[in-house]
C-alpha cells in the first residue's frame, strides 16, 4: 500500500522555531557558533528540505 501526500517545501514559522528549539536543546553549544538566529533557521530549513528529497 502506498501513501501520498503533499508536503510544502517550505516549512512553516513554527515549524523553524520548533526546529530552532530543538538543535539548541540537542547541541546547546551551537549558540555559541552562530551570530544569529538567521543561520539556525537557514540549517533548519536545509534539513526539512533534505528529509523530503530522501524520500
């Protein structure tokens, strides 16, 4: 059996925020590394991206 559904390439605000919120909480170190919230969302939305081409 098998599924399709559409999925927006772009994630949603709250979707990067939750994303944003979850790297610092795995890597809180990152913080420290970025000089804005900018380059976490950037990284957040090239995940999101990569997940739905490795479908």
């Amino acid at each position: 059996m098998e599924f399709k559904y559409e999925v927006d390439l772009q994630p949603t605000e709250e979707q990067i925020a939750a994303g944003i919120q979850q790297l610092l909480e795995e890597f809180p170190d990152i913080a420290g590394q970025v000089d804005d919230n900018s380059e976490l969302e950037d990284a957040v939305v090239f995940i999101w991206q990569a997940m739905l081409a490795a479908k």
